[in-house]
C-alpha cells in the first residue's frame, strides 16, 4: 500500500466528490435504461431489428452497461468503501474501468468496419456482410479489448490513493501516453478514417452520370448511417475532451468534470441512437400508437361489423321480395 501523492492528489478531499459522482451515477443508471431498452427491443422485434446493424447496436449497448456497471463500482468504493485500501484490488478496478472505456471505443470501430465492408467490399466479398462475419469481429474486438488493459494490472503503476479513482497516476506519463492512445485516441481516429473514405467513395459513385435508381437509393441510405454515427462519433469526442484537457492542464476542475462528462456521453449517446436510427424510432412509434388506439379501433371494428351484417341481411332480402312481385305480376 502506497500512498505517495502529488500535489494534485493531496488537494483533493473526498467531499468533492459527492455531487459528481451523484450526478454521474444518474446519467449512469439513465443510460443503462436506455441500453437495456434497445437490448429488449431488439430482441422482441422479429425480423425488422434483427440485422447486422442492430447486432453492432446491441453489442455497443453492451459495452455502455459494463461502463455504467463498473464506474458505479469505482464511485462506491471511493464514497464508501473507503477501509478497502489494497494496492491489488485497486489495479483490477482500474483495469476493469479501462476495459469498459476501450469497449465503447472499440465497438464503434467495429461499426465503422462493418459499414466499410457493406458500401465498398460487398460488391466482391458477400460474405463479409453476414452475421456470421460480425459475430466473429465482435469476438476480436473484445479480445483486444481485454487485452489492452493488462499494462493497469502488469505493472505497479496504479496503486491505492484515499481521495483519488484507481486510474493511472500522471507522474507515470508512458503509461498515461498509453492509456490514452489505445483506449481512445486510436479507435476514434480509425473511425473517422474510414468514415472519410467512405464518404468520398459514395459522393464519387453518387455523382456520376447515368447512374440508376437503385444504387442512388442505396447510396443515400449508407449517407444516412454514415451522418448517424458520425453523430454518435461526435458525442464521444466532445464527453472524451475534458479527459485530454486534464492530462494537458492537470486542473483539478477539470478532472472532476470529465467524470461527469463521461456518464453524459453515454446517456446522450443512447437517447441519440433511439432517435437517429429510423428503425427503431418507428417501432417505438408503432408500440406507442397502438397501446394508445387498441380500444377505439376495437369499438369502432365491432360497429363497422354490425353495420356490414345488417346490410348484408337488408341485401338478402331484397331479391325475395322482388321475385315475390314478379311472380305475382306474371
């Protein structure tokens, strides 16, 4: 057990905490709601919600839970499990809370890998656009995101500190290098890589002369999930820029802001996945009107019925009585 603190570390008190991590715990328990919503859905929805994108979702909402799960862990052991003071224990915290962080990271990547097979290699290769492709890049992704984090508890760098997380102290600045390479910086810079390309390889293929109806549609639907996840993209960069401003400033405001703006990134993030994908937001629609119009529509269809079956029975009589007069005419 080591308590050695930096000037920082020794500026805190433990009551700094108590609104921060309140506040992170309900965005927290927000979006793990919101996952467990998405998971559900999906699940329940046959056919519609049961494609590879959604899988990816899914897998996304997974990781969201974990991070939820695991930071919520971290907060009670600070706040009130303060007589847990092994320096082990604190590592295996630490690396739990880099593994849910890189597998947010990671599951967007594989997003955006997957929407590279689909709009630039599914011309040639169909097989990579089948889930059993996807399932077998879900189990690399979380492979690698096991993987990385072992440095927190390989080395001896994170070590027990009474007012502070169990993350890498700055002192030890490769591994804080590191840390944010592998968990966060890598990942996000891939994805807007590929986004890139793919962009510019739609608008190429969509501005060009002749082409037919039927790619154009395809090629504004790839725009549409492309803009989407951009979207999303852009949600983690912005909650991921108090983290890279600490590490540059080691400001104490700061740092209790970035862990805030974590929980909200992950909580805005899954109230913008279930407005933004165009599925989903028209099965939610569609529970929604039908919860709400089964009865009338029931009443209504009684009286539409009764209706019928009294014309139908008004109609049945009509060419008896008609025959009835013609037989007598005659």
């Amino acid at each position: 057990m080591n308590f050695t603190l930096s000037p920082l570390e020794a500026s805190f008190n433990i009551s700094d905490y108590y609104i921060v991590c309140l506040l992170s715990g309900i965005l927290a328990t927000t979006a793990v709601l919101i996952s467990i919503f998405i998971l559900v859905l999906v699940w329940r929805t046959k056919l519609r919600l049961h494609t590879v994108r959604h899988l990816l979702m899914c897998n996304t909402s997974i990781a969201s839970i974990l991070y939820c799960i695991v930071q919520s862990v971290n907060y009670t052991f600070l706040i009130f499990l303060r007589s847990q003071t092994s320096d082990q224990t604190c590592r295996w915290r630490g690396y739990f809370a880099y593994l849910s962080i890189s597998a947010i990271s990671y599951s967007y990547l594989i997003q955006a890998i997957s929407r590279f097979f689909t709009s630039v290699l599914s011309h040639r290769y169909r097989w990579l656009t089948t889930f059993k492709t996807h399932y077998i890049l879900i189990l690399v992704q979380w492979l690698i995101v096991i993987i990385i984090p072992l440095p927190a508890i390989l080395t001896k760098d994170i070590y027990y500190r009474p007012t502070s997380l169990c993350w890498v102290p700055l002192k030890h600045l490769i591994h804080v290098i590191y840390s944010f390479f592998a968990y966060y910086i890598f990942p996000t810079l891939s994805i807007c890589m590929i986004y890139v390309f793919i962009y510019y390889r739609v608008k190429r293929v969509t501005n060009r002369p002749c082409i037919s109806v039927r790619p154009n549609n395809r090629e504004k639907r790839d725009l549409e999930l492309l803009r989407n996840i951009l979207i999303l993209l852009i949600v983690y960069s912005i909650g991921g820029t108090p983290s890279i401003l600490f590490l540059i400033t080691a400001n104490k405001p700061i740092y209790l802001l970035s862990i805030v703006s974590m929980s909200l990134t992950v909580a805005v993030e899954k109230i913008f996945t279930t407005i933004l994908d165009r599925d989903i937001r028209q099965v939610i629609i569609k529970l929604l009107s039908s919860s709400t119009r089964v009865k009338p529509f029931e009443r209504l269809r009684k009286k539409e019925t009764g209706f019928r079956a009294t014309n139908h029975f008004e109609l049945q009589r009509c060419p008896s009585k008609h025959l009835e007069n013609v037989q007598r005419t005659n």
